[in-house]
C-alpha cells in the first residue's frame, strides 16, 4: 500500500518540478522579449510625428 503512495507523490513531484521549470522559462523568454521590443518602441518615438 505505502509503494502506490510513494508513486504518486513521485509523478506528482516531477510533474510540479517540471510544470515550474517551463513556467520560469516562458516568463523569462516573455521578459526578454518585452525588453527588446521596449527599447525599439523607445528608439523610435523620435520619428513619429502627432
């Protein structure tokens, strides 16, 4: 009985383990992102006429 336990709480540590590795590597490719395209938006304020 204590062998079904220790499976389940095993796949359900590797599934949160690798659930919060992609998550951190998606908010970290988002934050780049949001980096680079901020400082090509902030390059070019200067040529747009309002």
């Amino acid at each position: 009985m204590n062998e079904g336990l220790y499976k389940t709480m095993k796949s359900a540590g590797t599934a949160s383990l690798v659930t919060g590795i992609v998550i951190a590597a998606a908010g970290l490719a988002c934050g780049i992102l949001m980096i680079v395209y901020g400082g090509k938006l902030l390059k070019g304020k200067n040529n747009v006429l309002i």
